[in-house]
C-alpha cells in the first residue's frame, strides 16, 4: 500500500440514548429540564458522561484502519450499521468520543447534494452558494462555472429561482457543483443514489474521473454495482464495528451473505427500521408462484404476497408497499396499496393483506423482498430483506429463450419484423 | 460477485470535461488533520475562519438577497420598516417634548430635539440588535443541514446575519440623515465616533447571536425567549422614551449601568445630536458588557458546537 492519507485509530462514538431524540420542545420539558440542570452539572453532563453508562449506545465501536494515497474505499454495511457515523466523524461534522484519525490534505465531504442550497436563489446564484459551503475558493467557481453548468444540464433555467426547478434539475445542479470540488480526500454518502439513471451513469463516471486523479476518497453506497466498479478496497461495517479492509468482490459476497443469512427466522423476529420504537408490525409473510410453490415463481407467472400485520390499531391511515430487489440491491419493482389497490387502510390489532401479482415478468434470478408501511408522511416499519423469491426460467415469449440476469431486468413480449 | 463488463464502463469518463487540474501536491506535504475528542473549552480557531472568510461573505450576500426578494417593494422595506415605526411611536407620544434636553444649545425653540429624530436616532442601534437577536438566534436550529450534513466554520452560521442586518443599518441611516436635513438639524462633530459605535454595536449583536444560537440548539425554548427579549430590552433601553421621562429610571439611573444596551443607544444620540451629552459610565458599561459578552459568546459556542451535529 503507498502512503496511508487516512490513519483510523479505535475510533468511537457513543449517543445517549436520551440524547439521540431530545423532547425539549415545550414549556413543561423546560422547567423540568432547569430543575435537573444542577444534576447534570454535578454529572458532567457537558463533556465526558460515563461512557459505560447504561443509557449510552456505541454507533461505533474500536475502528481501525488505513487509506492510502488513490485508494477508493468502500464502505459497506447494513442501514444503521455506524457506517454514516464514521463518515460523519472522518468529516469533522460530529466528534469522536475515543480514538483519532488523521487526514492528510484538503477533505471535503459529499454526505448531501445541494446542503445549503436556497430555494429562493438562481440556479447561478446558489451554484457560488454552494461551492463556498462545500469549501470552494470565490476565483475557483468562476474558473469552473461554465463547466459546471454544462454538467448540470440547466443553462436554460440559471437564472430561475431553484424553487421552480424539477426534483431532478434541483439534484442534478447539485451534484454538478459538488462534482467540481479537487480535494484530496473525498468522502462521499450515498449521494449517487439520486438522478434518473443516465444522470446516475454520469454521476459514477465523475467518480471515476475523480478516482483517476489520483485522489483518496471513502465512498459509502448500499449499490453494489457501484462499489464493484469503483471502489479498490472495501470495508464492512456490522454493528458499530469494522472488519478488515478486502477486496470489492469479497466484500460485496460478505455484504449479501450478512444480509441474506437469516432466512431461517421468523418475520416477527427479522431486523428492521422503525421510524418510533414499536413492537414489529409486519409479523409474517407468505409468497406462493402461480405453480402452486412457496417462493418459487416462473417468469410470466403469477404471484401472490400474503403479509401478517399486528400491533398497529393505534394508526389511523397507513399504506404498505412490498418492494422487490435483486441481489445487487437494487430495487426492481414496488407494489403499493394506494397505488396500484387504490385504498389506504386503518391499523389493526391483526390483520392480513394480500396481494396479488398476475403476472411478474422478471428476469430469472433471486429475489428479495422488503416490506414498508407508512402514513401519509413517513414510514413507519420497513423490514429489508423479509423473505427471497427465486424467479424461474419459463418460456414465456414462445421462443425457447428468454433474457437472462444482466441483459435487462423484465422479460417483455415483442414484435420484430424485417422490412425491406 | 463478478463484475459484468457493462458495469466496469461506468467508471470510464464520461464528459470531456477533464481540463481540470491534475492531482496537484499528492497530500503527503500537505498538513495533517487529527480528528479527536477534545475536552473543555475550545479556542477559536481564527486561522480556520480567515481561510473560509469568502464562505462569510456568500452567506451575508445570501441573506441580503433572500430578504427583500419576492417583495413587491424590495429594498425599500429596509427603507419603510424603520420610516414606519418612526411614524407610528411619533404618533403616539406627540411631535413634540418627548426629546427635551437642557443641555441643548440655541435658542429656546430649538432646545427640543424633534421626537421623530429622537425615536429614529434609537430605534437604528436598537432594530439592528433586535435583529441580530432573533434571526441570529434561531440561525443554527433554521438551517440544521448545514450542521449535520457538512463540515464549516459554523461561527459564521450566526455572523452571517449580522452582517445582513448591518446592510439594513446602513440604509436607515442615509434616510435618517436626509430627515435630519429636511428639519434643519445639523449633526454634531463627534460624529466621527459613529463608526466606533457602530462597530461596538456589532460586536455586542455578535456576542449576543453567538450564545442565543449555540443555547438554541440544545434548548429549543429559546425560540420562545428571544421575541421576549427584543420586547422587553426596547422598552428599558430608552429606544422610543427618553429614560428621563421614566421616574423609577431617572431616579436610579445606576441601574441603568446594568443594562448592555442603553449605554450603547444613548451614545448614538450623544455622537449625532450637538449638546446631547455622553454618559461615559453607561458607555463604559456597555463596552464592558459587550466584550464579556463576546467573549463568553465565543467560547460557549465553541465549546458545544461539537454536539451541535448530534442534537441539532
């Protein structure tokens, strides 16, 4: 390895667990809070609370390791893994509560497209905007500013307020600013997870570009195909803790494997994200292919998803989604209530959805099904990875062959014809 | 896994856009960045702050721009808003004898200071701190990204609305000085102290933006404090009453000393209108608070800005 430009020692960092959703929000909260004040004092509060205090939740625990100088390291795990905190902390924007890392050079850190872009600036205003936030240099923005636009693909709007901008204009002018700084050290949050997808390909390719330069740069991503493609070396992170550095293809196979192990657990006890700390609401899953087959489902066929939910009579309005993801972790389609069933329904104590898929054309290939609710507003519980579904060979465009995984996605009939 | 050969060619460049400098100095010469906990209180890093100092400058220019745009009226509401309040407290405590000062010069007539140049002469320091106050306060928990998603100089976060509001403070004053003219009253000598109490003006503004937004952060209720603080320090800082014309104030004019503001309002009138004399003790208070102020502000904001990303 050359020089390491990153040098991670047992670095940690601890939350109160009262601290992750402080409730100081109203007058009651506030005298409560006044009285305890001369408590807290006595305890520290301020700087080193106990770090074995019962309370304290480590978001990530004795990393260690090092980057060298061009090397692109992934960075793999899990949601709530601690791999946004690492991020966070190697770009100074939160402290470490044990250990260090040194950076050697100009850091500039990507965990937002656009953060501090103003809704009521141009497009040409909020260009300079941001590039002095993300750390760019008044001369260094003119000197770019042509460029920049021509990657953004909005001269015709510069001078709109961003506010009138499409979703994708907004996020492409952001990523084309960000996508301009020269730092030594980059380090980036899943930002490429945004655009449609040709932008995304000139997104990856920027990085790329970036990557050729010579410089470092720590690339967190749940897409797996970018992270084969560009990254040299990979680091898992499970649980607060990182694993050694290995290579892409190692640590893609490790990832999948971690995420795919459980199959042997019931629903109930799956992992999962709630957005407030509940009991599990999505308590079983059963999928039946057209043959008759638990998980199994010739492409064409149809399907069908019978999903347990509990524990939730205390909401009044919510929507569930099943969504379908292929082995890369990319999501290849989404089954919603309100869209495609047309209903949102009431929580229940127990209550049993089904759904049913007439036809699913997919490539074959495996599968993995994730389950959200949500209300109007966010979500509520989504479980990753509840359950796999193998998606078979059939021969459904009477041809006798059909495509295969990494010749597109769905199998789709269609005509052909020579003219002439 | 393997890699399909599709995949690999997005890492290929794909605009030509590659006039971009090359690699420059590879980092190994370059100064180390040690990111550890610290303990304490933290220095102000002044270096750290003069090399972004552009960063200031665009978010100052930012706020300026944001304010007045959609306004039908624009700019002119730096101009109207104070014209306005003018009128309205003018209205309310009668054109004349609210400014009355023996210690004015000329003739009998002219020992009243107009009232409308008395409450504009106040109400330009003071609708400059109030600003600083409130929009200052609020500035860290109203753009939260910029603390959780990025990693600046977070003291301008706060500084930048000042220097918005010192943009407004420059347009007051020109439209004080026409109404100055069109009453005839010329403006003392020691005007030429007015940009020293400008800059003290800021520096208090400052101190005060520093503490409320680093408090705020942590202890939301703020929000609801800092309009009573604007209310409150108005009416005991003598900005629309002469302090004369409050018995309790008058009388124990020391407690006035306790008060960061009123000397510093009361010396804006001393360095415009002639014969309007300097309270030197309530001055000195008010240099003595500022810089007490600034300074605590500096260091609270230091020391637990490196929660701000975690509690933000």
């Amino acid at each position: 390895m050359s020089t390491p430009v990153i040098k991670v020692r047992g670095l940690g960092k601890a939350y109160r667990i009262g601290m992750v959703n402080p409730k100081h929000t109203n007058f009651r909260e506030t005298v409560t809070e006044l009285c305890k004040q001369p408590f807290k004092r006595m305890r520290k509060y301020d700087d080193d609370f106990t770090k074995d205090a019962a309370d304290t939740y480590w978001a990530l625990k004795d990393v260690s390791f090092e980057v060298g100088q061009g090397e692109v390291l992934g960075v793999i795990g899990r949601n709530g893994a601690g791999k946004s905190t690492l991020l966070k902390l190697l770009s100074r924007i939160t402290e470490p509560t044990e250990g260090e890392a040194r950076i050697k050079g100009r850091v500039s850190s990507l965990l937002e497209v656009g953060t501090g872009f103003h809704p009521e600036l141009t497009g040409r205003e909020n260009i300079y905007l941001n590039g002095a936030i993300l750390g760019m240099k008044h001369a260094e923005i003119k000197a770019k500013f042509d460029e920049i636009v021509a990657f953004s693909e909005v001269e015709k709007f510069l001078e709109t307020p961003v506010k009138r901008y499409s979703s994708g204009m907004y996020v492409r002018l952001a990523f084309a600013v960000a996508a301009h700084l020269e730092p030594e050290v980059l380090i980036v949050d899943e930002v490429l997870a945004v655009g449609d997808a040709s932008f995304q390909k000139k997104c990856l390719g920027k990085m790329g570009d970036v990557v050729k330069h010579g410089r470092t740069v720590l690339f967190v991503s749940h897409n797996m195909d970018a992270v084969a493609s560009l990254c040299t070396q990979v680091l898992l992170v499970e649980k607060g803790r990182a694993g050694e550095k290995v290579s892409p293809e190692e640590g893609v196979k490790a990832y999948l494997s971690l995420t795919n192990s459980d199959a042997s657990v019931p629903v109930r006890e799956k992992p999962r994200t709630q957005h407030r700390t509940r009991d599990p609401i999505f308590t079983g899953l059963k999928i039946t292919g057209g043959s008759g087959h638990a998980n199994v489902v010739e492409t064409g066929r149809s399907v069908t998803f019978e999903i347990d939910i509990e524990n939730c009579e205390d909401l009044k309005n919510v929507t569930c989604a099943i969504s379908l993801h292929n082995e890369r972790a990319q999501r290849v389609v989404f089954f919603h209530t309100l869209y495609h069933g047309g209903f949102s329904f009431p929580g229940a104590k127990k209550k049993k959805l089904v759904c049913t898929v007439p036809s699913l054309p997919l490539v074959p290939d495996s599968y993995y099904v994730e389950l959200v609710m949500s209300d109007g507003y966010q979500f509520i519980e989504k479980v990753e990875r509840v359950d796999r579904l193998d998606v078979v060979y059939a021969n459904s465009l009477g041809t006798g062959k059909i495509p295969s995984r990494g010749q597109g996605f769905f199998v789709l009939p269609c005509e052909w014809k020579h003219e002439g | 896994m393997s890699v399909s050969v599709s995949q690999l060619e997005l890492a290929k460049p794909l605009t030509s856009d590659s006039t971009a400098t090359t690699g420059g100095n590879n980092g190994i010469d370059q100064p180390e960045l040690v990111i550890r906990p610290r303990k304490g209180w933290i220095a102000v890093d002044w270096k750290e702050l003069w090399t972004h100092r552009e960063l200031l400058y665009f978010l100052v220019w930012r706020d300026v721009k944001v304010r007045y745009k959609q306004a039908i009226l624009g700019i002119a509401w730096a101009v109207l808003a104070p014209v306005l309040s003018v009128v309205v407290f003018t209205f309310l405590f009668g054109a004349k004898g609210l400014g009355a000062n023996k210690n004015l010069p000329g003739p009998p007539d002219f020992q009243v200071l107009p009232t409308s140049l008395f409450i504009f002469c106040g109400l330009i320091p003071w609708l400059f701190i109030s600003q600083s106050i409130s929009n200052g306060g609020l500035s860290l928990v109203n753009q939260q990204n910029l603390l959780s998603k990025i990693y600046m100089p977070r003291l301008f976060i706060p500084a930048s609305t000042i220097g918005s509001g010192l943009v407004d403070m420059f347009i007051s004053f020109g439209v004080f000085f026409v109404m100055m003219s069109i009453y005839g009253y010329a403006p003392s000598k020691q005007i030429v102290l007015l940009p020293l109490l400008i800059f003290l003006t800021v520096l208090l503004s400052m101190g005060l933006a520093f503490t409320l937004s680093a408090m705020t952060v942590t202890y939301r209720d703020l929000r609801f404090l800092i309009p009573f603080i604007t209310q409150i320090g108005m009416w005991v800082s003598a900005v629309v009453i002469p302090f004369t014309g409050v018995d309790a104030m008058k009388r124990h004019q020391w407690v006035l000393l306790l008060n960061p503001f009123f000397g510093i309002i009361d010396s804006f009138r001393s360095a415009l209108f002639p014969g309007w004399g300097w309270r030197p003790w309530h001055l000195l208070s008010s240099i003595i608070w500022t810089i007490a102020i600034l300074v605590f502000g500096l260091f609270y904001f230091r020391k637990t800005e490196r929660r701000f990303a975690d509690i933000a």
